[in-house]
C-alpha cells in the first residue's frame, strides 16, 4: 500500500504549480470583517463589497424607522402595539451601533494554513485560486480528487499541474486519512502507477 502511494507520489514530479502563500481577509475598523480568505487579485474588490454592504446595511435601519415612525408599520406590517417616540429612538440607536458612521474598511494578508487542520485545501472565497495548504483529505474531497482525476485524464488525458498538487498532498497525509479514504487514494495511485507503465 504505502509503496503504491510513495510510488505515484514520485511519478506526479516535477510540480510546477505553485499555490498562492499569502490569504487576505476584509478587515472593519482594523478588526476581521466576516473571515473569509481572498487572494491578492480579489481582496480590493472584496473590501469595496464589504463597505458597500455597510452602507446599505446602515441605510436600511434608517429606511426601517423612518417607515415605523410614518406608518405604525414595518414592511406593510402593524406593529404589535404603538410604540413611543423615545422607544423607537432608543431602537434605533441600538441598531446603529452596530453600524457606526465612522467605519474604515481594509484588508490583511496572513498564513492560510495558519490554524491547520484541513480537509481540503484552502482557496479565494471569490475567484477559487489556491492557497498553500497542508490538508488531510476527508471522503469528499477524496471523493472530489477522484472525479478530478477521471475528468483531467478524459479531457486533456494528462493530469493538471493544480490537480498534481493537491493530489501529492493528499498522498503525503495519508497516514493520518481515515480508512475509507485510504481506499480512495490508493486507487488514485494504483491508476497513476498503471497509466505510466503503459506509457513505457
């Protein structure tokens, strides 16, 4: 089994593929804005987003008010009773707080294998480009490797140098795989070691 793995592993080299080592994530007020990790081609527009949705998200407290205190309504509802003038200021002071007038919006790069543990690797929450990630494989991605491989060799009948990537991690982790996932890379690799003897 781990000669088969160390075997295929050998056989995807050289990699020229060369995941991204810095993740950027929107920051509000100089603080992590919703955790998601953008690459560098992404992250402006990200932050652009970010403070778009702010805004909108501040206008809309002010909309909601502004309807309750015309209306006695929220959305076209009745509220349940009336509510007084400070009750409703007090309401809406609440709200805004979580939504300052004075916002900054910014972006920070980090180490996106930072916290470890992965199951798959890390990618832009925006255009899918990669990160340098150590995962252990779950029966998902496992399950997602396999298909890639299949759909690679169907296409362009070589696999793709982000696919080898991915794949050699996964062969490295191996040991720390559950066994059903074992099952799954060991006939990835069979299927590697297999199509390179026919190449011979």
């Amino acid at each position: 089994m781990q000669e088969t793995i160390k075997k295929a592993a050998e056989l995807l080299q050289p990699i020229t593929f060369e995941p991204q080592d810095t993740a950027y994530f929107v920051t509000k007020n100089d603080e992590d804005a919703g955790g998601e990790d953008y690459c560098i081609n992404c992250i402006k527009n990200a932050v652009k987003e970010a403070r778009k949705n702010y805004k909108e998200q501040r206008q809309a407290i002010f909309d909601k008010y502004e309807e309750i205190v015309k209306t006695g309504c929220f959305r076209g509802k009745k509220l349940d009773r009336e509510y007084s003038a400070d009750e409703i200021a007090q309401a809406k002071k609440r709200e805004l707080k979580e939504y300052p007038a004075r916002a900054t919006f910014g972006y920070e790069g980090h180490d996106p294998d930072f916290s470890g543990g992965k199951q798959e690797p890390g990618c832009c929450a925006d255009c899918g480009e990669y990160f340098e990630t150590d995962f252990t494989p779950d029966l998902d991605e496992a399950e997602n490797l396999a298909r890639e491989y299949e759909y690679d060799l169907k296409k362009e009948n070589k696999i793709s140098e982000e696919l080898k990537w991915k794949i050699d991690t996964a062969f490295y982790n191996f040991d720390d795989a559950d066994e059903d996932v074992q099952e799954i890379l060991l006939k990835i690799a069979e299927k590697i070691v297999k199509a390179e003897s026919e190449r011979e």
